[in-house]
C-alpha cells in the first residue's frame, strides 16, 4: 500500500480529464485500476486543485508525506488498521463526516470536520462516508465523496472528488456520495455485524434514514435493519485516547502558540472583554493555530462566576479580576488554558491570597499526571476538594456542609485531543496511561452573599492547563501561559 505518495499517472488522469480528454470518472473507482498506466505527461501536482491543503499545493503548511499537519498517511492508515482489529470477522464500521452548517439562508458557518471521521480519514470535506471493514489479512476503506463539479466548484471552492480519494487518501475503494445508498446495500450484505454511530441526525446519513416506526421504511434503516448493529463510540474511544507522538507534537505547537498570546495578553492593559476576546483570536492565528478551538470565556469580576460566560461584551474594571479560558486549534488539534490575572496588572492581597491557594492546588494536581502514579482523573479530582478546602479554611471561609460544591462546582479536568472535551463517554474513574491528554482546572467562585468572607465576595478564579500524562513526569504542553503572580504581575511592571 502507498502511504501518501502522488502517482504522476494519476496527477496525468486528473488533469487530462478536467480538460475533457478522458471519459467521467466510474460509479466506483478501485485502487487498481487507478493505477493503470495511461501514458499522459506528467503534471506537477501544485497545479491541480483539491478540497483542503496538501504538501504539494501548500508546502509552507506541511511536510512531506504529511496528510493533514503533523500527521502522515501512514498514521492515518495505522489507525484504520487498529480499528479494524477490534472488529469481529467480517465486520465493518461506518462513519459519517459532518454536514456543512448553515446560520440563516446560504449564510454557513465555519466547517468543522466530525472528530472520528477526521481521525481515521485525515478527509475535511463535507458529506462523505468512510467504509472501514476486517479482512483475513488486515483490512480495507471505502470512502465516498463529492465528486468533482466545476459549476459548483466555482461557488463553493474546490473539491478533491474520488479519484484523489483513492490516490491521495489511500481509499480502496471510492464514488460518489449520492450512491452512497446502493453501495451501502452492498457493503452492509455482506458484513458479520455494522459498527457505527450513525442517526437520522447524523450528518451525511441523515438523508438515507427513515424513521422505523415509518410505515414506508426504506434508506440506511432499512438496510442497518438486515444486520446487528452496535455503537461505534466505545471502540474507537480506546484508540483516540491514547495519543501518538505525532497527535502529542501537534498539542504541544498549538499549546505553545496559545500559551504565548496569552502572555501577551497578560502584559497589556484593556478596556474591554471583547478587546482581549478579539486581541487572543488574532494572537493565536499569528501564532501559527488555524483558529480558535472554542468559544472564549473572557470574564471580567463577578462575571466569572458564570462558568461558561461568553457574551464578552462588559467594561473591565482596574481593581477587579479577568478570568480567560481560551486556546487555538491546529490541524484540528485543540488546548485549553484559563488564566486569571489583575485588570491593573496588580494583585491586591485578597486576590494574591485566594490565587495562590488555587494554583498550589494545581501544581499539586498536575504533578499526579504521571503514568506511575496509577490515579484517575476522579482520584485526582478528590485530592483537589481536600487541598481547595483546607486552603479555603485557612483564609477564613466556613466550610461545613455544601460550601465546596457551591465554591468548585465542576470537576477538576476533562480528556482533551481533536475535541475540546475529547472522546465522550470516556470513564475519569480508570488510571491515567502514558500518552493520555487531559486538563488540570481547578477553580473558586465566590457569591456575593454574607456567608463568605467580605474581602473574596465575587471572585472568581481559575486556573488551567493542558497536560499530556507520561511515565514518570508530566508534560504540561501550555506552559508558556505564565501564572506566577511574580510573572503576571513583572509583565506590567
């Protein structure tokens, strides 16, 4: 099998028949007669078009042999490879890639590949399918498309169709997505068992699905209906959790540019939430990020008592708090960093003192991230309510009864890699493994009410890193985020 590796024969077939040289392309195009020599001039491959960026139409975006940044084909194949081994004989898994969103009329929102799709296809196009089935000897991946469509090409931007599926994304087999139905009947005949997550309301199945109360069943659920059926998400959780080296470099460049802009951010005076929200989102693409990864909480005062706050739209006050939780996306990779800093650029000393109880906890929380501890994310979880509390007790808050629930309502961290609460339904009660990728935030919220210590009232705090778990040692992949109270407050100084 060819990892990523462009064949000039088929760069030739691509050009010639866009010029209309060659017939349009079969209903299904299979590796091997791609490959079929044809005899046409090479072309250079940075002369063609395709659906996203490929080293050799964006060599300043990726490396050689790279199918999306910083991972190759080879790893993409890898990973089919490990899903298909955890499928029975003859079964295959069906995933979906997400729809194109729309906000009002023709009016779309950014696309955001589904997770899964993206992680086993390395494809970032809009309604197509990916086929991955278990074989005798390893296993095989269909994957159908948009075709090529020049009037609508010249709308909506290029597409990579099904020839480069074959030869670009190392698809056995590919065709057009509006077949997808018949050959679905085909493929779902002849398996053991379907693996797959698919709904009425997911994305590009959603149009082959009928309801099965319908008294016309016919589509997808007709066809799932011949099969056993079972939920993707639990297999494909125990191979997404655990990240490769590839997968951690990438959260570390992204976790490195955000880190840095916000740092930047710390060391500049504001007026507003929405002029850090705007300065971050700038910082993070001049950084290197693709985008923002998430919606940015930018919370000035009491405004950080709401967790997820985002409106961003008040005046910052000098003598008050701005909580930030924000971070850039790269090659679809996300981090997740909050910081918590002085408007004036000054802790007062109620401030300094509920901080660093706060991030004393972190320290601690982050230095148990290791493999070799054996702890959950729950395990560490529960550490943190005890240190939070004694700390908390110290500065002179009263702490019976529910007042650690009402101070650090959520839980301490999340898994984190292509989504931003990464693959759900992951248990936090199993021991953290080598190469696993979480965040550490512990957080104290204050409301003004007379039951908390007059000097704390409407703070809130947080602090938050992204930290990938390794044998003996952490590697917390935000570290340029300063957040020593020394540090912020030297940024200003």
């Amino acid at each position: 099998m060819r990892h990523g590796l462009r064949s000039l024969k088929w760069r030739s077939r691509c050009i010639t028949q866009k010029l209309g040289l060659l017939p349009s392309a079969p209903q299904v195009l299979r590796r091997e007669r791609v490959r079929q020599s044809r005899g046409y001039a090479s072309v250079s491959a940075a002369d063609l078009h395709f659906g996203q960026p490929l080293y050799e139409t964006h060599p300043h975006l990726l490396k050689p042999g790279e199918l999306t940044p910083g991972i190759t084909a080879l790893e993409y194949a890898q990973r089919r490879s490990k899903l298909a081994s955890k499928l029975p004989a003859n079964g295959v898994a069906l995933i979906a890639a997400s729809d194109i969103k729309y906000r009002s009329g023709a009016v779309f929102y950014d696309f955001h590949q589904d997770s899964d799709f993206f992680y086993l296809t390395g494809f970032n196009e809009p309604e197509a399918v990916a086929v991955i089935g278990k074989t005798d000897h390893d296993h095989t991946f269909q994957l159908y498309v948009r075709s090529k469509d020049p009037k609508a090409e010249q709308w909506e931007g290029s597409r990579s169709g099904a020839e480069a599926a074959v030869d670009v994304f190392n698809a056995d087999e590919s065709g057009d997505i509006k077949d997808i139905e018949k050959q679905l009947s085909r493929i779902v005949s002849d398996a053991s068992e379907v693996f797959t997550d698919a709904s009425p309301s997911t994305s590009a199945f959603s149009r082959f699905f009928a309801s099965k109360s319908s008294p016309n069943v016919h589509g997808l659920a007709k066809i799932l209906g011949q099969k056993p059926v079972k939920p993707l998400r639990g297999v494909l959780n125990e191979i997404r959790n655990i990240k490769s080296d590839a997968e951690i470099a990438n959260m570390r460049k992204v976790g490195q540019a955000s880190g840095r802009a916000f740092t930047e951010a710390m060391r500049q005076g504001w007026a507003t939430e929405k002029e850090v929200a705007a300065f971050l989102e700038y910082m993070f693409k001049r950084n290197g990020c693709d985008t923002s990864a998430y919606v940015p909480v930018v919370a000035g005062g009491e405004n950080a008592l709401q967790i997820h706050y985002v409106r961003n739209d008040h005046a910052l006050r000098d003598n008050d708090l701005i909580l930030v939780d924000a971070g850039g996306e790269y090659g679809n990779y996300i981090t997740d960093i909050t910081r918590t800093w002085p408007v004036s650029g000054t802790f007062t000393p109620p401030q300094k003192d509920l901080y660093n109880a706060i991030l004393a906890t972190q320290r601690t929380c982050i230095a148990l991230c290791r493999a070799s501890a054996s702890n959950s994310l729950d395990k560490i979880h529960q550490i943190a309510e005890t240190s939070l509390k004694d700390s908390l007790s110290q500065l002179g808050f009263d702490m019976s009864g529910n007042a650690l629930e009402t101070l650090f309502p959520h839980h301490l961290g999340h898994y984190i890699g292509l989504d931003v609460h990464d693959t759900p339904g992951q248990s936090r009660k199993t021991p953290l493994q080598t190469g696993q990728c979480v965040t550490i935030e512990p957080g104290i919220y204050v409301p003004n009410t007379d039951r908390w210590p007059a000097q704390f009232r409407n703070m809130g705090i947080r602090i938050e890193d992204s930290v990938c778990v390794q044998d003996e040692h952490p590697l917390v992949l935000t570290t340029e985020a300063v957040k020593e109270v020394d540090d912020i407050e030297a940024l200003r100084a």
